[in-house]
C-alpha cells in the first residue's frame, strides 16, 4: 500500500485471499501468514486483541480492515473493505442507520407492525460481525460474539437505541443475552442483564409481549432461549397459516407454540402442540389463551422422536393428523455431525410422511447452515422413497428477510423450508 495507514498489518495466504477477495468477512488462523507493523516491518509483537488490522495480499494489495483476535480461530473479522473509512462513531451510525433503513423497507415499510418484532442486526450479514440485535416491541436484545464488537458496545448501543427512537419507535432498554459459551472462544466472559443505556433506568421486568402476524406472545428475553423468541419464520408461519384452516395439525417441536398458534388462528379443526421441554409447553399453552385460542389446542410434553412412532402404530382417529409440521432445534452446529443429523432429519420426516393420508400437508425446516439445501433436499427424496410416498412441492422458502443472506457467506443462508402435499 502507497498511502501511510496507522494500523498494524496481516498479510494472507493464497487460499485466505481468495476467500476475502470472493466476499467472505473472515480470515482464519491458518490464513494468516504473518503479521506487520503499519510500516510493512516484522511485527515485535501481535497486535492487541480486538483492535484493528489491514489484511493485505502477498503482494500488498490492501483487502479490507477488520477486528483482530489471536484467542480465536477467526484471526480476523472484516468490518471496512474500503482504505477511506474512519473508525469513528460516524463510521457506526452510518452503519446502523443503513441496517435499520433496510428492515424498514423489507419488513413492510413506516409504520408496518413487522417492525416492531424484526432483526435489527444480523451479524456479518449487516457489517456487525457477531453481532446479533432483536426487537421485541419496546426492548432491544443484543448478543455479542465478538470481542471488537464488545469493546465498542458503548458506542454502538446508545447510537442504535438514538437512531429507532429518532424514527418514533419506543425502546425502553436494551438488554444483554451474552450467556453463551461460545463467548469463551473470544476470550469473553459470560452473563447478561439491562445494558446501561446513559442517564437512563433500567425496566424492572424482564418480560414483554409482542404481536406477531395479530398473534400475541409472551417474551422472556432473559431466560428464553437465544435471545428470547424465534423471529426468523415468521413469514413461514404465515404461510402454515394459509393451509391450516380446517386441518387437525400436529406442530412437533413447537418450543413457545408459534407455528401451532399461526395454524390455530388460520382456521385449523384442531392443533396438538408437541414439545420436550415442560417449560416451553406450558408458555405455549399460556400464549394459546392469550390469543383466545386454546379451546382448539392441545398441548403436550414429550419426545417427537418417541411420539412419531407411537402415533403410527395407535389406531385411535384422535391421533389422526392431515397436516404436519417439522420445525426442530439444529441437529448439528459442525460439519463433523452432518451424518449423524441427515438420519435424525429422515427419521421425523419418514415417520411423518407415513402418518399423513395421502393428500395430507408437510411443513419441514432444518435451522442448521451445515445441513446444506442440497443434503436436505437429498434427505427428502431417501424419506419420501422410504415412505412409498411422492411429494408436491408447494412453496420453498428461507428465513425472513430482516435475516438477510449474503450470497458470498454461506452461513447466513441457514434456513431451508419446504411446504409439500404428501401423495
């Protein structure tokens, strides 16, 4: 580089540049060849963790800047592919207003109630690598993986809660969802509670509610999982929705009852709602009768990998579904149990497949970015074949759009969803 920067330098291998160059925001520890002063001289140390480093090429061409951190093996995390850009508090509102410029316009535009309950941050798919923010009504919910991004919290957090109240939106906290082990690959340490947003208290409830295509939900944002409710399906609720009404639904694995719910207000005969955990049963059941709904459901706890195969061998008519939906927890977070999870992913939709009558309607998702579309799809057919059954396909569809994907970062592209009718 010609123009004199004051950031320390990490210079990549081949393979490292050809996965910066072709879009993708991290450099792993293997792709970094080694580390330069700001003047291009050995580095007498490494650079602090969490502060900034140019990655270049070999030959010197400058590729990006970003958060350096030697506890992890993303050695780097590209925040700025451009040499003009000032880290400064500019830099981050610029950023964040462009984030929440986007929901507003996918999430149905000023003033749609979709922007009331969306993402606010998705992490590396929004220039925040790490970073993941969620609205729940009047609470923001932050989860940091990063440790650049932790260091400017301070920054950013005030700054995102400014620029949503400067648009009209009410935001009463911002609370911190960061006890995940995962931190501990940063160097971070675990926890959560309130942020402490300036001059300002702190809600004493750690509890909201949030209405979600007019259907109401309670939200433990503090110990609910991730970040309190799952807000990626919400347009694939509604298009369960659309096929429900007058159906006897089984909704498997419906953790806080969404799918069940969007099913139940859709017009469907009747819902069982299935999940292992008693805790999320029993929140389901609570949002039923919050939206008037229970009177139509049922709802119970246990295992959808014992229950599918009870259900096939019962002969009781009560227990007869025409309408079934697959929407389970990941069943691997590495490459190294894709196998293991391929027969767990055939096993519930084999089992299910038989169970509907031929006619009957299939709602299967998979949530983990390991189990590639194409593994999923090929999962699909081996169930079907198993099955003695075809599949019409209806609709496939991804995560919503306030979960934007970058078509150069796999991992953002994590949710496959495929509606069929089972003949």
């Amino acid at each position: 580089m010609k123009t004199p920067r004051p950031y320390p330098r990490a210079i990549i291998t081949p393979k490292g540049e050809r996965a910066a160059l072709g879009g993708h925001p991290w450099v792993y520890e293997a792709e970094v060849e080694r580390l330069e002063s700001p003047a291009g001289e050995p580095a007498a140390q490494p650079p602090e963790d969490g502060s900034l480093v140019d990655v270049l090429t070999e030959k010197g061409r400058y590729i990006g800047t970003g958060f350096y951190n030697h506890h992890s093996k993303i050695r780097v995390r590209l925040i700025s592919r451009s040499a003009n850009d000032r880290f400064d508090e500019a830099f981050w509102e610029r950023k964040l207003r462009y984030a929440w410029d986007y929901r507003k316009t996918v999430m149905g535009g000023e003033g749609s109630p979709d922007l009331a309950c969306c993402r606010v941050i998705f992490g590396e798919a929004d220039g925040f690598p790490g970073l993941t923010v969620d609205r729940f009504s009047e609470i923001l919910v932050a989860q940091t993986l990063s440790l650049g991004i932790e260091q400017r919290k301070d920054v950013i957090f005030p700054l995102l809660v400014k620029i949503l109240r400067e648009d009209g939106q009410e935001i009463r906290g911002l609370y911190e969802r960061n006890d995940v082990s995962i931190r501990r690959l940063e160097g971070l340490e675990e926890g959560k509670g309130f942020y402490p947003l300036p001059g300002e208290e702190a809600p004493a409830c750690t509890e909201t509610e949030i209405v979600e295509n007019g259907v109401r939900y309670r939200v433990d944002f503090r110990d609910g999982q991730k970040t309190g409710f799952f807000l990626d399906q919400k347009y694939n609720r509604q298009a369960v929705a659309r096929l429900a009404k007058g159906k006897r639904v089984l909704d498997c694995f419906t953790h806080t009852g969404s799918f069940a719910l969007n099913a139940a207000k859709g017009g469907a005969a009747f819902v069982r709602a299935v999940d292992v955990s008693e805790t999320a049963v029993e929140l389901a059941r609570q949002n039923a009768a919050l939206n008037g709904l229970d009177g139509q459901m049922e709802f119970v706890a246990a295992n959808v990998f014992d229950l599918l195969p009870q259900l096939e061998e019962s002969y009781d008519p009560a227990d007869r579904f025409d309408f079934i939906i697959l929407d389970p927890p990941a069943f691997t977070k590495s490459r190294k149990t894709v196998d293991s999870a391929f027969r767990g992913y055939k096993e519930i939709n084999l089992r299910a497949m038989r169970l509907l009558p031929r006619g009957g309607y299939l709602a299967t998702a998979s949530c983990s970015h390991f189990m590639e579309e194409s593994r999923f799809i090929k999962m699909l057919h081996s169930a079907a074949h198993d099955a003695g059954r075809e599949l019409r396909q209806i609709e496939v569809r991804q995560q919503a759009p306030d979960h934007p994907v970058l078509w150069n970062v796999p991992e953002t592209a994590y949710l496959k969803f495929f509606l069929f009718q089972v003949v």
